[in-house]
C-alpha cells in the first residue's frame, strides 16, 4: 500500500519569504508523486510531477520539488511567497507500475498555505 | 476550464433519497476516476473506470455505485443517502494512468438535509 504524509496542516509565510511544504512518502514500488493545488470553490490542479525522470522538477507558478528517496521526501518549495499562492496544497503518491492500482493517486490530508503581507 | 466537466455544481437533497452525478471527461481520456473530499476523511478514491471497464476500487460504500458509458462520459450513483455522505464529489480524468497526472473537475457539492 502507498500513503503520503504532509507535515503541518497549516504554514503561514509573508509574502515574498520561502515556502516549504513538507512531503513524506510510503510505496513498496517506485512512485509517481505529484503536487496539486486546490484554490477556494475548485478542483485540484496539478502543479508539478515526478515520474523517475530528474530528481529536481520544476512546476508552474515557480514552484519546484526535489525527490529524494534517501529520505522517501518530495517537499514542494518556491524563493518567493505571493499573495495569490494561497490556496491548499496537495501531495500525492501513485505506482508506477501495473496492476489493479495502477492509476490510482492517494492523496495526502492537505496543506493550507496562508501568505501574509 | 479544465476540459472535464461536472453537473451539477450542487445539489441538495433529503436523506434516503438517490442522486446521480455525471462527469465529462477531457477529450482523449480514456481513465476516469472518482474522489470524495470532506473535511474529516480529506480526498478519498472511490473508483476507477477505464474506457468502460471498471479498473481500480477504493473506499466506495456498497450504496453508491458507478459506471462508464461508451461515450467515456461517468456517473456515480449514490443512494440511501446520509447525512454523512455530504462533501465534495470530485471526478479526474487522465489518458491512461496517472503518469500524466490527473485533469479534475471542478467538483460537485452535495449536501444532505
């Protein structure tokens, strides 16, 4: 079974500080991991993926994430907070292989990004 | 406009009653899938269809049930309905599997009374 686990339900930052959300993955496979993000009254929009390729990727709105299996992590990072990147952030783990599973993403409980100015 | 398509956008109902909810998937998307997200139990998957065939299942109750039909168009039927079962209805869609990562919709929103 795969699971994420997404440290801190809630980060607040001011606007223009780092943002780092935490990402922590468990698959007895190699993964697919993903970073979606969820603003007010939507749906999830990916914002990046990691699917064995480099490690570092790099996402839309200057977020990035960097897979590290050493330590199982993918946390999501951008230099720069904007006031528009406040929304719930999303971390998600999906085999890579075949199988009954393979397609399913399980998603981790969320984190709620607030930017301060 | 993410290319998937949900209806409808909200729906209010009594306990006990049926309800169906209907997803478009993105044109060229052959997988579909089925999330409810509350506030407690957060994105939970509950189903997978894959151009027709049911593919993937997860924590889908034996009251609610779906099906994809040839057009690739989804429904999940939810029945005998709890209060419990109010949330946020997603449908996503991607090519084949979730190496591409998924296209969601933007939800549809049930609340029981």
């Amino acid at each position: 079974a795969q699971s994420v686990t997404q440290l801190g339900s809630h980060v607040s930052v001011s606007e223009g500080a780092l943002v780092l959300l935490r990402c922590n993955y468990s698959s007895s496979v190699p993964p697919y991991l993903f970073w979606y993000v969820q603003y007010p009254n939507q749906g999830l929009q990916l914002l990046l993926k990691y699917t064995s390729a480099a490690t570092l990727v790099k996402g839309i709105n200057g977020f990035e994430a960097e897979f590290k299996k050493s330590e199982t992590s993918f946390h999501l990072t951008k230099p720069s907070a904007h006031m528009r990147d406040a929304a719930e952030y999303f971390c998600a783990v999906s085999p890579n292989a075949g199988g009954t599973s393979y397609g399913k993403l399980t998603f981790g409980q969320g984190t709620i990004l607030t930017v301060h100015p | 406009d993410s290319g998937v398509t949900q209806t409808p956008k909200h729906l209010i109902t009594a306990t006990g009653q049926r309800v169906t909810l209907r997803c478009s998937p993105r044109s060229g998307d052959l997988s579909v899938y089925w999330y409810q997200q509350s506030l407690d139990q957060g994105l939970q998957f509950l189903i997978q269809y894959y151009n027709g065939e049911e593919r993937a299942k997860g924590n889908i109750l034996e009251r609610f049930s779906a099906q994809q039909f040839p057009d690739l168009h989804s429904e999940l039927n939810l029945s005998s309905l709890e209060l419990g079962d109010s949330a946020l209805y997603f449908c996503a869609s991607s090519v084949t599997g979730a190496g591409h990562g998924y296209t969601f919709g933007s939800g549809t929103r049930l609340t029981v009374v």
